[in-house]
C-alpha cells in the first residue's frame, strides 16, 4: 500500500502533464489522485504506518495516543484540511476581486496606454507591465489579461507566441518576489516559512535580473521588425463603463490585493481573512452602486458575475494536488525524500536549483508542499545549516525563486504556461527549441544574482 501511493501519485502526475494529449483536464485527473491516496492510506493505514516512515505518526505515539484510524481520518487529513483550506480561500477572493475588476473593464486603463507598433519597444513595454502586474494580482491571472491584450496589438500567431512566452518568464519572475504574486509564494508565507516584508527585500533583484536577461535576449534574438496591430470587430472596442468607473475599480481592487499583507501584520490573522475582506468591502460597494442601475449592469457587473467567472476548475486542482502532497506527507513519503537529499545533495542550493528544474516538468505546487513537508520551519536560535530553514531563511527564500520561475522552462511547467498554452494554442516543441534555452539562461542569471547577494551581505 506504500508504494501503490506513490505509483497513484506518479501515474497521475503523468497524465496531468500530457493533458494537452489525453484531453483529460487536469482538475479531474489532481481530485482523483487526491481521493485515491487518502483512501488507500485509511485502507491499508496499519501496514503504512508500521514502516516507520512517518514522523507524525511516530510524534503522535509518543505522546501517548493511539488509533491508527483516528490518526488518519480526524488529526491528520482535518489538520492538512485546514491548510488547504486558507490556500483556497485566498485564491478564491484573489481571483474574484481581479474578475470584478476586469468585468468593469479596469484594466484598460492600463492597456490603453500600449500604443508603440515597435517589436522591440513593445516587447519590453510588455515585460515590464507584466513583472509588476504579477506581483500584485498573481503570475496566472496577469497572463490572462496580457495575452487579451496580446490580441489586440498583435494580429501575427507566431508573434503572439513569442510574446506571449515573456508574459509567462515575467509573470512567474514577477510572482516569485512577491507574498500574494504566486501559489508557491502564498503557501509559503501563509505556512509561515517567509515573510511578506522579507521576501520583496530578498528576492526583487534576483527576480529582476531574471526579466532583464530573458526579454534582453528575447530582443536580440527573437524579435524583429514591428507589431501588426489587428482590425478588431466593433464589440470588442465598444466600452461598457464610463473612464471614471474602470479608473476607479482598478485602483480599489488593486488596493483589496496589496492591503493583505498589511492586514496579516496588524491582526496577526490568515491571509486569507484579509482577503475575503476586501472581497466584502468590494461586494457592498459595488451592490450599493448598482442599486439604481440597469438590470444588465446588475447582471454583468456584480460580485456575484464575477464569481461565476471564476476559474474554478483551477481551485479544483490546487485542492486535489495539495490533497495528495498532504497523504504523502502523512504517510512518510517525503520524510524518507528529506532523508535522501540530506544523505546525497548536501548543499541548500543544489536543491533548490534541482527543484527548480523539476517544477518544469512537474507542477510547482506539490514540489513547494513536498519540501515544506520535508524541512520543518526550526527555531530562531538554530545554528549551522539549521539556520537556513529558520523562518526567512535562505533555503526557504531560495525555494521560493526556484519554485517560482523555475517552471519557465517548458510551457507546461507553471500555471501562466499552461494558461498560455491553452490560450494561445502555443505548441511544447515549439516552446522547447525556441524559447526554453531562453528561460533556462534567466533562471540561471537570477539565481546567480541571489547567491551574490547572500554573500555580499553575509
């Protein structure tokens, strides 16, 4: 039964990664390998926990409680429940305050501000826009609203392409620095390993030089020429709220966002408590402005509008992947990982680098949930290689940058590519001879620049 787990755990991940040939969408594929772990635990419970291999279970007999059952089913899966729960609560508000905004066309306050036909000039207007956008609202909902506009400025497919694979290098880049700009980011700074101040501090330039060195060499050897703007058909230009309407729901949704990591710091509460109050603040407002409007404002304009266009298959899949990272956690799985890189690879940074390379290939989050199931946070007064997995400490900063952009490698390798991908059509092959040596040189170059940084500082 231990190793079925892992086999339900490896086959699955398989077919997540080729969705785009098995055309089976990876929500469904994540919430069955969820439920089929944890039912295989709670089946052949006795004969996994006997192994040894997991240090819950050991914690938990130690102090004197038994009940293999009630171990599984009432501390461990309610505690990891818990968990998840926060991460899906702060990805659920997240993306309903951006849907409510973009619903009042907010964002063209900010894409009609893209008027240069130049490749290159608008290569790096774009990059630059999409570094910071993620930092604020989160690497896969900026790429989303980036390749809109894509379509709008660019009427070329292969071009789109391109430029469409810096919005995914950026978005991730820009999301690794900041606390609320990427899943792996908010796990670990609501897990407690990072904190929001810390981790804009530590990891802007890294992530900085990661943007500069990819669209540079985007510039120098990819783009050419100039932008061909597309004759777009009259409903897509037509605007459905006045300039002060889309001004003004940009600026307060943008405020509900970044307002997060200031309420974390005052009330010392979850983050996404902050959250679900600034989706409230947003709620009643915009229900008491549309009380004297049209029926069609009031059915295209609400909270309630905005959630049904919520992505929720992709909450879906958080919920199942953290399912199943959660039951290898429990069982010992990733104690027996945490063993090994201990044992073999030595050095904080290898590892993180080695993760890094693997988010491309498999998805950030489990690898994020694995290593924050294998290294617990120690205390501040750790001395030694302990003192890098302190709170803010380099191995859990480092993960950060590396789980970040680390998935730019192949287009299947984070949740901006796969939503590019699906988007735009953009074929893996393509992706890998073109693009791919791209990011590797920027994730390289990132990385390079947070080692020198530590060191100039230590």
């Amino acid at each position: 039964m231990f190793y079925l787990m892992l086999v339900v755990f490896v086959v699955g991940y398989v077919f997540i990664v080729f969705e785009h040939v098995n055309q089976i969408n990876k929500a469904a594929t994540a919430l069955f390998i969820g439920a089929s772990m944890w039912s295989i635990y709670a089946l052949g419970g006795e004969e996994i926990l006997a192994r040894g291999a997991s240090i819950s279970w050991v914690n938990y007999s130690m102090n004197g409680l038994s009940g293999i059952r009630e171990f599984i089913t009432h501390h461990e899966l309610f505690h990891h429940l818990s968990e998840i729960a926060s991460i899906l609560f702060f990805l659920i508000g997240a993306m309903t305050i951006v849907e409510l905004v973009d619903k009042y066309q907010g964002f063209k306050v900010i894409t009609n501000k893209i008027e240069s036909t130049n490749a290159k000039k608008l290569l790096w207007m774009i990059s630059l826009l999409t570094f910071f956008m993620s930092a604020v609202l989160d690497n896969l909902t900026t790429t989303i609203v980036l390749i809109t506009v894509l379509r709008k400025l660019i009427s070329r497919q292969e071009n789109r392409w391109i430029f469409a694979s810096v919005v995914v290098i950026s978005a991730n880049a820009g999301g690794a620095w900041s606390p609320i700009g990427d899943v792996t980011t908010i796990m670990l700074w609501i897990g407690g390993q990072v904190s929001s101040g810390h981790i804009i501090g530590a990891l802007i330039l890294p992530s900085l030089v990661n943007m500069v060195v990819s669209t540079a060499l985007f510039s120098a050897f990819v783009v050419k020429g100039d932008a061909v703007k597309p004759i777009l058909p009259d409903h897509e230009t037509k605007e459905f709220t006045t300039k002060q309407e889309q001004t003004f729901m940009l600026v307060v949704g943008t405020l509900a966002l970044i307002s997060v990591p200031v309420f974390k710091t005052i009330t010392h509460l979850p983050p996404f408590m902050g959250m679900l109050m600034g989706l409230s603040v947003l709620w009643i407002m915009t229900d008491r402005y549309l009380k004297k409007r049209s029926a069609e404002d009031k059915r295209t304009l609400t909270v309630t509008a905005a959630l049904k266009a919520v992505d929720v298959p992709t909450v879906l899949f958080f919920l199942g992947v953290l399912s199943a990272v959660a039951a290898l956690q429990s069982a010992g799985h990733l104690d027996l990982m945490a063993g090994w890189l201990d044992k073999n690879v030595h050095n904080i940074y290898a590892v993180n680098l080695l993760i890094g390379v693997i988010s491309s290939i498999v998805d950030n989050v489990p690898l994020v949930a694995a290593s924050m199931g294998m290294y617990k946070i120690e205390a501040v007064t750790a001395i030694g290689n302990a003192a890098h997995f302190i709170k803010d400490g380099q191995f859990w900063t480092f993960l950060a940058y590396c789980a970040g952009t680390g998935g730019s490698l192949l287009i299947i390798g984070s949740a901006a590519g796969v939503a590019a991908m699906g988007l735009e059509k953009i074929n893996f092959l393509w992706y890998l001879k073109k693009i791919s040596w791209i990011a590797l040189v920027g994730y390289l170059a990132g990385a390079l620049a947070y080692f020198i940084q530590v060191v100039s500082f230590s």
